[in-house]
C-alpha cells in the first residue's frame, strides 16, 4: 500500500476529494512507506456497560465512552484503540477509564448519525462535518458547554482562541470542544529537476510555462527510455490536486470570494469556466492523463514511485513518501518545489483549509459530561508528550533540536488518535517536529503554501440552506469533469450556473451574504472599539 493509500483513508472522503480534508493528522501523514504495508481499517464494537471500573491501586474510576475515528492507524500487534500504553498512560493521568469506539473511517459519518439515532449513546463524539454539528444542535441533541469548560477546562480556555470558540457557539452557547488545523493549506507544485535539465528547460512560473513543460514532459521522452510512458500532468478524481491551476485564474472550487462587497461562490465564477477550457484543452491535446477521472491516491502514489509523473500538485509531506519513494527507485531523480502558475491576469495559488478541523460534542443525555471535559483538556495539557511521544525513548532533546528514533516513532503513531481529538498547534514545536523527521523540506513546504492561500471568505456556521440542498448542489459537479473530458461543451458550465442557482445556490448565496454583512459590522464595532481604547 502506497503513503497516499494510507493519506485517503485517515483524511476520508469529504464531498469530494479535491478540497476539505478530514480527518487530518500530522502522524498519518508522515507514514513512512514500510508501515503502509501494513495499514488496515477495522471497526469496533461499542461496550454499552457504565458500569466504574477498579484502578490499580484499588480506586474506582469513572467511566466515560467516546467514538472517535481511528484515522486508518493500526496497533502493535497485542494492542487496539482500547488496550495501549498512550491509552493507559492518559486513564493514570486523568483516573478515568476510557472506553473508545473506532467506527470504520469510510462510513464514519453515516456511523455517528446511527448511534445517535440510537437509544445507548455515549458520552462524547468527535465528529467532522459542520453540517453534521449544525444538525445535532439545532436538534437540541447536544449539551452546551460553558460552565463545564469554565469549571474543568482551563487548557482549552487558554489554547483555543476566542474566535475559534466563536464558530462553536449557538444562541451564545458554546456546543462544542474544537480541534484545529496545524496547517493552513495542503498543495503546492513539484517537478523533476532532472527531467528539466534533460529536456533544456527551466522551472515554469507563468501558465504558459507550465503548458510547455506539461507538454514536454508528455511528449519529448523526459526520462530517455525511448518509450512514450511518461504523464504530462495527472489529478486524482473529482479533480483533486487541481487547486493551484484554479489559482491561476483567480478562483478556487468551493470556495467564497469577496467581489464587489459581496460573497461570491467559486464554482460559479467566470474564471472558473476559464480554468475549465485550459484544462479541456490540455486533456483533448493529450497533455492532462486520459484516465485521471479513476485515480485514487494510491495510483497517483504509484505512478510518481515509479517514474510515470513528473510535475503535480503534491501535498506538502508527499516529500516523505511518493517523492521519497520514487528517488529510491531511481537514484538520478531529483524533485524541487515550483512556483505555484500564475495565469494571464497575475493571479496565483490555492486552497485553504479551515481552522477547525472537528468538534468534540456531548450528546444531551450524558451523564459524564464534566469528565469528557476533564479528559479533553488533560489532552490540550499535555500536548508535547501525546505529539511527539513518550520524552527520551521515541524522542529526546539535543539543545535546540528534536532527535527522534524513527522506528519507535512509527511504532506508536497511533497516540495521534487520541491527541488529535483537541490539536491546539504550537508553532515551535510544530517546526522541531517536522525537522526532526527528516531532510524533507516539510516546514518550508508548509511556509510557501501558507503564503500563497487564497483564503474562503465565509467561515461562518453552515447556514440553514447549506443543509437542505448541498447534498443535491454536490452531484451537479460532475460536469466539470465532463467538460474537461469532451463529453460535455464548455458551454455546459453556463447550464450548471444556472442549475446550481435554481437548486438552492441562490438561497445559500443569500444566507452567506446575510452572515458576511454580520460579520462586516461585528468586525468594523471591534475595530471601533479597539480605536477608541488607544
């Protein structure tokens, strides 16, 4: 199994694989190729027992149940999600015994939404979607949080900031523990330097450029095996690893944009009907892989391994695993990052991801509610040792770097299951981390993406059309696929604009204006404020 094999299954399929990512963990991440051999998904059976549980030492402890995903970690062999020494160690730190469901990561959405239909539910789920939340509180399913945050939760109030705690709150009332994004973006572009000196050509910047390397790297033999083998450029289906040749026309999929005073949606814009024709025009001239519309993330791993694919839009830790993988194969290869593709008018970049990357929520019923809270803010505590491990057996401190023992560190990358319930970064240790892992270019990476994010402009609670019709407004997509392939004219897209505005996008627009003029005046009241107290 490839890194990116293993990447799917822990990120899940969001509505498509082109943008939002969950769940998203640095470890499962940074999986080197040898552990992906070895990855699989399994479920859990739920225990239904409340009954406490004897410490040790002859204590009884409370019990609490939790459903969290697994993010496709596995365990040593002797071990699961409910016997483990990152477990163990976090029941001995907060005198709670813990007992944890794992739904399967490909249906663990359509899970949460079984078990609170059911009549046992436990007393915490981490759950992804904003919509999915948004359902359950304005169902009343779910308890608000402020006095036990207040009363149990001192490293939550302190890690989060206010304004993440903000997009958490109905009527004033906090529904839910957030867990956040390390990272603000995901893609950035890579090619073979050794291609490119083989070939006379240098790193494109412009769109043009980038059409002639494509083109080259397709057509021109670019590995010199006399064989015409080689991928001008390859996405993964549903468009994914699209998003800097959106960037270049100024726009990105799912994603709003302020244009006049007003939020606009991405997939609607005119630029991304341009983005569209470039693309058409690439796939109809051979350039844009013929059978990109089937690639998992496994196949495009495979195909950079071995040599097929020479420019892509990676995401930043494909340095630790396809890239890697490939220049093992082939020792002359060479990979450097590019500039993102700046199209005809300047523009250039790509996605972001949001700042909250999941929601930690008790169900109404919860009789261990101040113990969730307990166990949630032990994690936001004791943040260095769940990230990086046990201190001075997987990693140790040599002045002021990390040393890691990679092969212990891998053995235990299952604690991200239990820290990534509340990630709360930490920017020096974040790049300690990542260095200490290798000469992979991982922070810089992450650097010129953060530079080069063109952020959503709506970042508000989905709004109460969201619900209602982006399951219909989701399946119109699949005709940019169509229109890049020649089965559908560009002309189609017009149709789609249409179509999307009819089916509930024009409602959906409304609301999220509603909330920008909101969010405008509450901005422009602070900044008063702010003001007047200098």
């Amino acid at each position: 199994m490839s890194m990116n094999q293993a990447n799917t299954r822990c990120k899940r399929e969001p509505k498509t694989t082109r943008l939002r990512i969950r769940p998203f963990h640095w470890a499962a991440c940074l999986l080197p190729l040898s552990l992906m051999l070895s990855i699989s998904i399994t479920g859990c059976s739920f225990n239904p027992s409340k009954s406490p549980s004897p410490s040790g030492d002859g204590r009884v402890r409370p019990e609490i149940q939790i459903v969290i995903s697994n993010l496709g970690m596995t365990f040593p062999e002797g071990m699961d999600e409910n016997d483990n020494r990152y477990l163990s160690y976090i029941k001995e730190q907060t005198g709670l015994d813990i007992q944890v469901n794992t739904p399967p990561t490909e249906v663990y959405d359509e899970k949460l939404d079984v078990i609170m239909s059911s009549g046992n539910l436990p007393d915490m789920l981490h759950a992804y979607e904003p919509v999915w939340f948004d359902n359950y509180v304005k169902q009343g399913a779910l308890l608000p949080l402020d006095d036990l945050i207040d009363q149990y939760g001192p490293h939550l109030k302190a890690k989060i900031p206010p304004e993440v705690w903000d997009r958490v709150k109905y009527g004033g009332k906090i529904y839910a523990v957030p867990s956040l994004n390390e990272v603000t973006g995901i893609e950035l572009m890579y090619a073979r330097k050794d291609w490119l000196d083989r070939l006379g050509l240098d790193p494109p910047e412009t769109l043009d450029e980038y059409y002639e390397v494509i083109r080259a790297f397709a057509q021109d033999d670019p590995d010199g095996n006399g064989l015409q083998d080689t991928v001008g450029l390859t996405f993964t289906a549903n468009l994914g690893r699209s998003s800097p040749f959106f960037g270049a026309f100024g726009t990105q999929l799912d994603t709003w944009f302020e244009r006049d005073g007003k939020l606009v949606y991405g997939n609607i814009l005119p630029e991304t009907k341009e983005a569209l024709g470039f693309l058409a025009q690439l796939y109809q001239e051979g350039l844009l892989e013929r059978e990109f519309p089937l690639n998992l993330q496994t196949n495009l791993s495979e195909k950079i391994e071995y040599g097929k694919v020479g420019l892509f839009s990676a995401t930043w830790y494909d340095t630790r695993g396809p890239i890697a993988a490939n220049m093992k194969q082939d020792p002359n290869a060479r990979w450097i990052p590019l500039e993102y593709p700046t199209g005809p008018k300047g523009d250039k970049g790509v996605y972001g991801i949001d700042v909250i990357r999941g929601y930690n929520v008790i169900p109404a019923s919860s009789t261990h509610a101040a113990e969730v809270i307990q166990l949630l803010d032990f994690i936001a505590s004791d943040y260095k040792t769940l990230k990086l491990g046990f201190e001075n057996e997987i990693w140790r401190q040599d002045g002021d770097r990390i040393v890691t023992d990679f092969a212990l560190h891998d053995e235990s990358l299952y604690r991200g299951i239990y820290q990534s319930l509340v990630d709360v970064p930490d920017e020096t240790l974040f790049k300690l981390r990542l260095d200490s892992l290798g000469d992979f270019n991982l922070y810089n990476n992450i650097q010129t993406i953060h530079r080069n994010i063109m952020p959503n402009a709506f970042y508000g609670i989905p709004t109460p059309a969201m619900g209602k019709y982006n399951e219909n407004l989701d399946r119109l997509e699949d005709v940019f696929v169509k229109i890049i392939m020649g089965i559908e004219p560009l002309d189609a897209f017009d149709r789609y604009v249409e179509q999307w505005k009819a089916a509930g996008g024009s409602e959906i627009t409304k609301e999220v204006n509603r909330w920008y003029e909101s969010e405008s005046r509450r901005m422009g009241n602070s900044l008063d404020l702010e003001g007047g107290e200098r």
